[in-house]
C-alpha cells in the first residue's frame, strides 16, 4: 500500500478524463457539453431534485404538486408551433391509477425523445401545471429507471443526461470531485464580504456543495429553486453582466464627445410648422435628449415607444439641435423603404427651414453617389438619411454630431466602433421597433439611458383586432371592401419564412391574382423583398398618394410604414407569426384619425399556442404588454432574435422569473462601481480580475 504512486491531487483545471472512471472517451461525451475540467463539472448544476419521499401516483395530483414518481409510456407525439421550426413533445403516461400528459415546448437534447417507447418504465420528476382545469407536466425530468437506484438518498440530484451519460452517473462524478477536492483547490470566493453580507449571499463554494450534495431538509426550496445555493448563484450570474454593463456606462460617460448647445430656434419653427401638437411625452422626451446632447461626453440613450407613440418625430428636433450647433446629423434604418420613408418626410420638413437632406443606400447610383459623398465631406448636407451604407468607410462627414438608429433592437457596438475609428463621437440616439419589457432592456440595453414614449397621440382609438377562422374569409375581405368604399386604404399581409419562401411567395402571387379579380373596381399594389429597390419605392409612393387601394405585402412592411389613411390590415396565416411581429404589423394601421381593423385570418388546423397568441392580440394593443407575454413564451434569447448575440447565456438565471433578484444583482454592480470607480480596493480586486477574463481588455478601459 505504502509504494502505490502518489496521484497528483485533484485542482479545478483538472482534465476530467483523469476522474476515476472517466477516461478519454467519457471525457469526450462530456466535453461535448463544454464540460473539460473539475469546475466545468461542478458548475453543471442539477436540472432538478428528486425527493424519495414524495412518491406519489397520478390519480392524487394536484396543481403545483412537486412529484416524483413512476410511471409507464403510453405513447410519445409531437406537433409544430406555429410558424416556427419548433415542435412541441407530448409524452402520455400512466400509472394503475390515471394517465397524464408530459408537454415539451423545447427539446432537452437531440434523440431525448425518441429512448422512450410504450410500456417503457420511467420516472417522472416535476412540477403539476394546472392548464385551464386540465393537469400536466411541463418539462418534467423524465428518465429511466435505474436498476442501482441509490434508495438511501431520500433527496436526489437530477441532471440533464449527456446522451448516454445518465443522471446518477454524473451525479456520482460530481460527487467524486466534491469529496477529492483538497481545501486549497476549492474555488475562491470572489464576492468581497461586504457585498455578500449586505444581500444575504453564502460563499460560491457552499452554493456548490449545496446544490450537488443536496440535503433532505432543504428538499423544499431545493426543489422550487429557491434555495440559498440557488439564490447565491443566480445572483452571481446577474451581477457579472451587470457589472460589466455599468463599466461600459461609465467608460461611456467619460468618452469625450461634441457637446451641443443650440437655442432650439431650428426645432421651434419646425414644430410651428407641425399640423399637430408634441405631445407630452414628445416633449418629455425631447428635453431629456437634448439636454444630453449639450454634455461633454457623448448620449447613448434609447426611446422606446410603442408603435405609432411618434419617434420619428423626437429623432428629427434631435437632428435639428445638432444642425443648428453646427453639426451634421444622420439616420440609418434598417430597410430601405424604411430610409426612403424618412427621407421624404424629413425632406418636406426641412428644406421649408433652408437645409438639405440625402438620401443614400446600396442602390444610390455611383455619379449621385459621389456627388452626395463630396458635399457631405464640405458640410453642405445637413441631414444624411440611409441604410446601413451609412456606416461605409467612404462615408466621410465634415462634422458628424448625431447618429440616429431606427428601428434598431440592438444599439450597434460594432456600428459604434466603426464611426469612432473615423475619428468621431457623435452622439447616439435608438429607436426601438418592439418595445421590450423593463427588465430586459435593462440587460441587453444596460449600458443606455433609456426614455419612454408612454403615449400615443390623441385622437387615436384603438385598433379593433378580430381572429377568424379561413372559412370566414369571404366576410373578412367584404368588410375590408366596406372601408375601402369609405375611402380608407387596405393592408393584405403574407407571411415569408426563409424556409418556404418561394411557396409562400406564390402563394401570395396567386392571392393577389384572385383578390384583383375579386374586386376588379380597386387598385392593387404588390410589395416584397425580391423586388428591386424602385419597384418598391413606387408601389410604396402610389399607396401613400392613395392610387393604391390595396397593399398586399410580405412582411416587408412590418416596421416603420407610415400611412395614416390605411386603416385595415389583413393578415394571412396569423399563426405563424410571433406575437411581436403580430404587433409590430398591426401598428401599420391605427396611425391616423380613422378607427382601425386588424383581422387576423388562421387556418384550421393550428397548434393551442398559436390560438393563444392571437386571442391575446384581440384582447390587447399595449405594445409592453404584448412584449411581456412575448418574452415569457418564448425566453429573451428568441424574443430578441438571433442577431441579438450579446445577450449573455446563463445557466441557472431565468430574466422573467428571476426579475426581483436581477434588479438587486443590477443596483449592487453600480453602487459597487459607484463606489469604487476603478475597482482598485482590494477587497474589489476580483471582481476587477473576473472582468477582464469575461470580457477582456475593452471591459477595463472603462474603468481605467
Ligand atoms: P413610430 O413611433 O411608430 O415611429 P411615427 O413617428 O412614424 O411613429 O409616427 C406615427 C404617426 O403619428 C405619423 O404619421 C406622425 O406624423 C404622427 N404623429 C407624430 N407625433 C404626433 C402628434 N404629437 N400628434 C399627432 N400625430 C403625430
Ligand atoms: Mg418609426
């Protein structure tokens, strides 16, 4: 015993494949699921806990009940949501004393579904949903049963299987290393004591103990992921983020900008001009952008608005601010009949004050183009409007003041980093499309000062949103007639997914076709993305002059479009939109004085979630409203689309169930940072460390 070689002792940089019983081709099935060493491992938290002595039957559940029990497959189907390429898992059970049905909005992992076949034996450990009078499960663990079944444990770990790599068996590892690991290698803590005092958080090391080795008393809590090791780590998540976020705001706040200061005599005849009064919010809104913009460093702030709140409005007295201190302003938007839309107006706006606007996007023609680009260089154009050709390197300003982002989810880091290389730090003002919920505008846009639009002009009534069924088409388009004969204008949108462009597209083709027929009295416009760009613009110019009657679109139009006399819309397969695009849509109409419709036409055979969906858009137009329900259906990394990438992942964090403890984790990182500007105390000093490891350099330059 005595001579048996000393093994190297267990560290958190530890290749797991040097675990007992590890070995290189369990080390590759884990890594799979980025866990290569000892602390990947110990952070691969239980998905779930399993309480021995709550085993009951399903014939006396309950809702909210947190079960665990056996039970035997009777069949396993599974269906498509909407339009989306998901599908929804339905997995039936029963036991001697009823059945009950498994629902899966999202899959666990690739083959999860298809290891269970009927009169299989499995556990099934969750929590009962009450679903309109009806018991389900959501998500629960379901797995086999094991043969060694550890029966001492009454309460125990559940984690997501890794293919062939069952939850008992990483429980087993997991609780290897925690046993092996030597005090010296535990990992260190890295919350000051202050900060964990002050919000009652245990060290990150009892977190970890506590949720792999759990123990029978915390059952409760452990379960409701409520526990203290829950709480400490879900905080931890938040906080890193947030930290960050507020270093980058004050790395912001000390970058040195233009300050603008105009007397606003630009902006003033402008409004006089108005046929309308600003509202108070406009004006609200209008004063808090303009006194950033006489700030020495440069404004990042958003304005969120719901659709119609009028943003473009507070957008251009910006610009007017900038132009009247001397300076140049420009707006990019992300379509182009979005940038030609602004062009127009701000056109008809701003030449009457002696000032000139451009135009310029990837179709501007190379002679109008370099002409546009050499007097933009000698600052005879005061307002530059475009796509994102705004941004190209041979886009050279005299003297760029303010830089406006329509229609934008995300403010563009990279945009932003873009134009400062040009040597300028103008000031930035977004607008956002979808109005997103407090709680994640405050992690994705973080690092902005937000403003809010919370009004709608007067006089606008809401929009009447009825959902019908196919068979009822022939009524919806008589009704849309009835307004058209009133000398109001129609919408007729299609849905457009990549996967099946070209038959949604005919589809839309073949519609148009009919309707014309139809209704052989009106005009037709047709509009979608495989147009070119004048095409487009001169269907969208003869539907905004009114020779157009009927616009049937993709889904091209559905943000920015302003036509105050459409006052219908008519969506076609309503299901197979999300409800922020739902949302963004309708508000094409709804934007004048006319009462407006939103009939939404579904197909028969669609999935509950889809009906869902729609109900809530009959029963609501508050934007927010629409966004939160949005959020909670589909989780904020869907909600705010694939291109959203600086949206942190985390692994416990839930930013719609978690929210009270985000707003603490969010107000500690800025009071701390508030407190310590440069994080150079030493107690502070890992959290500096922890930093720059996550982010890198950049995340420090704004404390430096
Ligand atoms: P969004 O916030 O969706 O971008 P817009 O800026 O396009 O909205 O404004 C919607 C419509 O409301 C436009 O036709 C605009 O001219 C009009 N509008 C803007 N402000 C007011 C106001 N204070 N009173 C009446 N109409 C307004
Ligand atoms: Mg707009």
């Amino acid at each position: 015993m005595r001579d048996e070689p000393k093994k190297p002792k267990l560290k958190l940089e530890t290749d797991v494949q040097y675990l007992k019983g590890v070995g290189p081709k369990l080390g590759a099935l884990l890594s799979k699921r980025g866990i290569r060493t000892v602390l990947d491992l110990l952070t691969y938290y239980p998905r779930a806990y399993e309480d021995r002595r709550a085993a009951r039957n399903i014939g006396t559940l309950k809702g909210d009940d947190l079960v665990s029990l056996k039970a035997q497959v009777i069949k396993v189907s599974s269906f498509h949501m909407g339009r989306s390429k998901r599908k929804i898992y339905d997995v039936l059970i029963r036991d001697s004393s009823g059945q009950i049905h498994c629902k899966y909005f999202r899959v666990p992992y690739k083959g999860y579904f298809e290891r269970f076949q009927p009169f299989q034996e499995v556990r099934v450990v969750g929590k009962v949903t009450d679903y309109r009078g009806k018991l389900e499960f959501h998500h629960p663990d379901l797995r086999d049963i094991e043969p060694d079944e550890d029966l001492q444990d009454v309460l125990v770990p559940i984690y997501v299987e890794i293919e062939t790599l069952s939850s008992t068996k990483i429980a087993r590892l997991v609780r290897l290393v925690l046993e092996q690991l030597p005090p010296e290698a535990v990992p260190v803590e890295k919350f000051p004591a202050a900060l964990r005092e002050k919000h009652g958080l245990i060290t990150r090391w009892q977190a970890l103990q506590q949720l792999h080795a759990p123990s029978p008393e915390d059952a409760a809590a452990l379960m409701e992921q409520k526990s203290a090791a829950h709480r400490r780590i879900i905080f931890e998540e938040f906080f890193w983020m947030e930290l960050y976020l507020a270093a980058r705001k004050s790395g912001l706040q000390k970058e040195q900008g233009v300050p603008i200061k105009a007397r606003g005599e630009l902006s003033e005849r402008l409004i006089k001009s108005l046929p309308f009064e600003l509202t108070g919010a406009q004006k609200r809104v209008i004063q808090e952008v303009n006194k950033d913009l006489a700030k020495e460093h440069p404004m990042s702030r958003l304005v969120q608005g719901d659709v119609g709140s009028g943003k473009t409005m507070v957008a251009l007295l910006a610009a007017l601010q900038a132009i009247e201190a001397g300076h140049q302003a420009g707006l990019m938007a992300p379509t182009e009949i979005l940038a030609e839309q602004h062009f127009r107006n701000a056109k008809k706006l701003f030449e009457p004050l002696g000032l000139r606007v451009a135009l310029l996007t990837g179709k501007s023609k190379a002679k109008e183009r370099g002409e546009l680009l050499a007097a933009l260089e000698a600052g005879e154009i005061h307002f530059l409007i475009g796509t994102h050709a705004l941004i190209e390197d041979v886009v050279q300003f005299r003297s760029l003041g303010l830089v406006i982002i329509d229609e934008q989810h995300r403010f563009g880091v990279e945009q932003r980093a873009k134009l400062k290389r040009k040597g300028v730090s103008p000031h930035f003002l977004v607008m956002t499309a979808t109005p997103i919920p407090r709680t994640l505008a405050m992690t994705v846009y973080g690092d902005l000062d937000v403003s809010v639009l919370d009004e709608l002009p007067p006089g606008r009534s809401p929009i009447q949103t009825r959902v019908i069924f196919d068979s009822k088409r022939v009524e919806a388009m008589n009704f849309m007639a009835a307004q058209i004969e009133r000398g109001r204008q129609a919408y007729i949108v299609y849905p457009l997914v990549e996967e099946s462009e070209k038959i949604d597209l005919k589809n839309a083709l073949e519609e148009f076709e009919k309707l014309k027929t139809q209704f052989p009295k009106y005009k037709f416009g047709l509009l979608h993305g495989r147009m070119k760009s004048d095409e487009k613009d001169e269907v969208m110019d003869q539907f905004r002059k009114g020779e157009i009657q009927v616009l049937v679109s993709t889904t091209v139009i559905e943000v920015g479009v302003d036509v105050p006399n459409a006052n219908i819309m008519v969506i076609e397969h309503a299901e197979r939109f999300g409800l922020s695009q739902l949302h963004q849509l309708r508000g094409r109409v709804g934007r004048g004085e006319h009462k407006s419709f939103c009939v939404m036409i579904m197909g028969h055979a669609v999935s509950q979630e889809a009906r869902e969906r729609t109900a809530f858009m009959e029963k609501t137009s508050d934007g927010f409203k629409v966004a939160e329900f949005d959020l909670e259906l589909r989780g904020p990394g869907e909600f705010l689309g694939s291109r959203q990438s600086g949206l942190p992942g985390f692994q416990m964090a839930n930013l719609v169930r978690d929210v009270t403890t985000l707003m603490e984790a969010r107000e500690a990182a800025f009071d701390l940072l508030k407190a310590d500007p440069k994080l150079a105390k030493p107690e502070n000093e890992h959290l500096r460390a922890e930093l720059f490891d996550k982010h890198g350099p950049t995340a420090l330059a704004g404390i430096a």
